[in-house]
C-alpha cells in the first residue's frame, strides 16, 4: 500500500466523499392510492434535476419473468443492462426494481448489528451508478431493520383517507422507537389558513397531536395540496425533492472503505449542488 503523500493536499484526501449513489426512503404504510403517485412525483422531480432514478420497490416481489434486487444480488457480475429489460419501463424516465425478496434477504442478513446494517447498504450501493439515486419503497418493518440508526429521515406520507391516521401513527412510532428514525411528515393537502380551525380536525392534526402526547414527539409536516395547477405542484415537488436529497445517504461502491468510514454517510447541505 503507498503512504499518503506529506503535503498541504494530505489534508484534503480525507475529505473527499466516497463515489456512490445516494440512497432515500419513502414508507408505504398501506395507502398506496396516495403514496404511488407522489413518489413518481417525486422521481419526475429527481430526473428533472438530473439524477439518473432508481426505485426499489419493496412492496412488489421479484420472479423470473419480473426480475428484481434478488438476481442483481445474485447475478451481477454475468448479467449486462440488456438482461434487465424487464426492469425498464419505456413511458418512465427512471427504473423501478421489483425488490421484496432482495430486502427481505438483506434484512435476514443483518441479525439487527450495525456493521451487518453497513455491509447490506454496501452491497446495494455496488448495484447502481455512483451519480445515482435509489429510493427504497418499503414498509415499515423493512425500514427498521435497513435503516435503523442511519440518520436517514424517510418520507411518511399523510392524507384525508380515514385510516391514514392510524397508519402513519403506527409507521412513526416503530420509526421512532425501534430504529431511531425521524421521518419527514408529508400532508397532502392545502396548508391551513390563519386562523382556520380545519387543521385542528384534520388527519395531520390529529397525527401532531398523538405524536406529541403519546410520543413526545413534535411533528413539523410539510403540506402539499396536491389539487392545485400543475406548474405550482412541480415546483413543490422539486423543493420536496431537493430537501429529501439533503438529508440522503451516500452509499459507498468501494469495497475498501467499508472497513473504515462504513457503507454510507449522511449528506449534508454543503455535499452537492442542483
């Protein structure tokens, strides 16, 4: 191994970020009618920036027809992009990977200890190209076990369906207390006016309160009122997208630094621009 060079530059080597992808999180907690149009929202948002996109789908389970995380694990290293048709979808601008046995395998793996968490980040990070974004669709139980304890913040959504409350209630405080996760709220719908007693009688309403009382968390949602013109929904929708990155993980693909740093890193505001 060569030493490290003795000038003014030594320094700066340990600075540099490890090449990989970045890697968010959004939970699927049981109102896809919601969640799936906001997350290929929020992928269009991503390629628009100039992210090549890749979701992992974890609600939908791989087979040979529909291949998926599983075989990339499995086959990368004999497989070519051609192989992967299935993956691509031509009317999309990014990829979506069946994922649920790949994370499930991964999740086997890891025995809840932090290095076997590191060592399961590293290897996805090997699957994706290093100016890359992966989002990981998943639900809760696939989060914790993941995620658990990486300063990531995935997304939680919340919106008017009834059982939206329970749901995202129970999503959070799994988050909260078996990983140590503090999910960005998302509201899905209009901001409440001065003075309005709406949002009191609103789900996200209801949710900062039982998270306040319950959880002695206070929750600071994001609203966004999905109703209104497009031009303005596509700019919120950036923004969204531009603040999920800030507080993305950097997956390393290189095999060397798992042994120091580990396989990711928190990104901080100062780490890239758009």
């Amino acid at each position: 191994m060569h030493d490290l060079p003795l000038n003014q530059a030594a320094g700066l080597i340990g600075l540099a970020r490890p090449a990989g992808a970045q890697l968010l999180a959004m939970v699927s907690h049981g109102d896809d009618k919601s969640e799936l149009p906001l997350l290929w929202r929020l992928c269009t948002a991503m390629t628009g920036l100039g992210y090549a996109v890749t979701v992992l789908d974890a609600t939908k389970s791989e087979s040979e027809a529909n291949p998926g995380l599983q075989q990339l694990m499995d086959y990368r290293f004999g497989y070519g992009p051609s192989d992967f048709a299935a993956l691509h979808t031509d009317a999309l601008e990014w990829t979506i990977v069946p994922s649920a046995q790949g994370i499930q395998s991964l999740c086997q793996l890891q025995t809840h200890t932090h290095i076997k968490r590191m060592q399961s980040l590293h290897r996805i990070g090997q699957l994706f190209p290093s100016n890359g974004v992966v989002i990981l669709y998943a639900g809760v139980d696939a989060m914790v076990q993941m995620l658990g304890s990486t300063g990531c913040r995935p997304l939680l959504t919340v919106t008017q369906e009834k059982s939206s409350l329970l749901t995202s209630y129970l999503a959070l405080k799994r988050l909260l207390i078996k990983a140590g996760l503090r999910p960005a709220i998302l509201n899905m719908m209009a901001a409440p006016q001065p003075g309005s007693t709406a949002h009191a009688s609103s789900v996200a309403g209801n949710l900062v309160e039982c998270a306040r009382n319950f959880l002695g968390y206070e929750v600071n949602a994001t609203y966004i009122d999905p109703h209104q013109p497009e031009q303005a929904l596509a700019a919120e929708m950036r923004r969204l997208a531009m603040r999920m990155l800030e507080n993305a993980l950097m997956l390393s693909n290189a095999p060397a630094m798992l042994g120091a740093a580990g396989a990711y890193q928190v990104a901080g505001p100062m780490s890239r621009s758009h």
